[in-house]
C-alpha cells in the first residue's frame, strides 16, 4: 500500500498570530514529518448574517473579540499572509493548503495556485462556491463529507464527474463533532466510502476529530490514504478546537504509525520469506517432513 498522505490541519489555532503560524509549519515539517499543513480562510462578513456577525460568542472564555464577529476577524489572516505562509511552506518543505468557507475565500486562496484547496464539511453543499472551483482551480478539491447524507454525498460526486473533474477530488470520512466519541467515529464508512467511490474520484481520505491516535491507523487499514488531523502546539490555549487537537508528539507520532501500519499492509510474495529462512532451518531441522 502506498504510504498515507499526513495532514496538520493548523486552522485557526494559531491564535491569530502569524508568528506562531510560522513556528507551528517548521514544526510540522520538520518535527512532525507531516506532508501538508492546512489553514482557514473565511470571508466572515459574506459567511455570517449581520445577527451572527454582532451576537456575542457562544462560549466567551474562547473568545479573541466583543462579538463572534470580532473573534473571527481576529483570527484570519489576509491573502496576502497567506501568500507568505505558503512560500514559507514551500521553504520548510512541507505542502500548504487551506480550508475555503465561502466564494470570496475560494478566489483569493486558488489566485495562490496550492497544490489543492479543501473544503470543510459545512460548506460541501455550496454549489456557487464548488462550481467556480471546478471551472477556475486546476489543482486538487479536497471534500469531507462530514454532516452529509449519503443522498447528498452521491449528488456531489456526480457533480465532479458531470465537471470532469472527479478525477482531482479527494473525499474524506468525517465525523463533525469536537471531540468526537469512538462510538461515533463509524469508520466502516471508509470501507463504504472505498467500494462506492474508489474507482470514481481519486482518493479516500479520513479527517478526524477524536481523542489520541489509534483510529488513524486503523483508518489506514481500512483503506484512507489521506489522514487530517488538528494540530496545536498546546491543547491548553484558547479556542475551541485546541481541545481535539494533537500537539506536535502526538502528530509525529500519528504519522510514524500510520506508515508503519500502510508499510506492513502486503501479501507474503512467496510461502516463506527471506527473514523467515534463517529461522526455519534453525528450529525446524530436526522436524519430519510429512
């Protein structure tokens, strides 16, 4: 099996400061060994009704503003950081990519040209968006299929391929909760997601959102090829999604299993191996053949 493509979705844990943003990429690249680190981007004011924008945040002890409106803005970076983080990337050697959530997003990060552009599962049914990137972005569309029916999944599939560009989708497994349950991760949908839509887009990738790292392997054996997780450099800090995050242990270590796991994921190409022979004329000498 082909080694899993490893993805730190930093998002907005970086606090809003493009210092840590930068230190959380070195990190991934070089400690963490991931091969892709993913931000956010939001057009808030187009994202969110004007009550949304001025109402207060849900959970004020997270909040980096006033209002939820404040908060997000404070958090987002301009295209402009986001042109620097990505060449930065490409100096640390490790692959950049963002999360879109609207359309003015989707233009001001594709104008970037990134090997891919993903989006979340909350904005999956956003057809304006999906449409512009299928007829202006060359690169790959990354869709997770989080809070999504499987009518839902079908009709967007079938929308790459009516594009002719299913072949640069990679769909993921996603359950959207923060932290998400073992019990409801359900990840025998990879195995589903795998026998309905291997062979129509070009990958099946799993993002999740749980505790520790044992389901991501699993996730390998079941087929992903892409693994996303959250990633902090402290699972203390401020925001909502730091909780169901890894920090950079848990992320270096998440990407050693997993490609161990898809390492070991092979037939014997003959009865007995190499490493096997030295064995079996030690112990097995004095044995009768039947």
């Amino acid at each position: 099996m082909k080694a899993p493509t490893i993805i730190a979705e930093i998002g907005c844990n970086h606090k809003g400061d493009f210092e840590i943003a930068k230190e959380m990429i070195k990190t991934a690249a070089e400690y963490c060994k991931v091969d892709i680190v993913k931000f956010q981007k939001r057009c808030n004011k187009e994202l969110l009704s004007p009550d949304e924008y001025n109402e207060p945040h849900p959970h004020p002890e997270n909040s980096y503003g006033d209002t939820y409106g404040a908060h997000r803005e404070f958090l987002e970076f301009t295209a402009e950081q986001h042109a620097m983080l990505k060449k930065y990337c490409e100096e640390c050697g490790v692959v950049y990519s963002t999360s879109v959530w609207d359309l003015t997003s989707a233009k001001e990060i594709a104008a970037l040209e990134p090997e891919l552009i993903k989006i979340p599962s909350a904005c999956n049914l956003n057809k304006p968006m999906l449409e512009w990137l299928c007829d202006n972005y060359k690169g790959e569309i990354h869709l997770s299929f989080g809070m999504t029916t499987k009518e839902e999944e079908e009709r967007i599939v079938s929308f790459f391929e009516n594009k002719n560009r299913a072949k640069d989708l990679v769909i993921y497994s996603c359950t959207s909760g923060y932290p998400v349950p073992f019990e409801d991760i359900c990840l025998l949908e990879l195995k589903r997601m795998c026998e309905q839509y291997a062979d129509r887009v070009k990958a099946i990738g799993f993002s999740g959102h749980h505790l520790g790292i044992a389901v991501d392997s699993a996730a390998v054996a079941l087929g992903a090829q892409y693994i996303e997780r959250h990633y902090t450099l402290d699972r203390t800090w401020k925001g909502t999604d730091h909780a169901a995050s890894l920090e950079p242990d848990g992320v270096r270590k998440l990407a050693r299993d997993c490609r161990a796991v898809a390492k070991a994921l092979t037939y014997k190409n003959e009865d007995v191996l190499d490493i096997e022979k030295v064995q079996r004329n030690k112990l097995k000498k004095n044995q009768i053949k039947w």
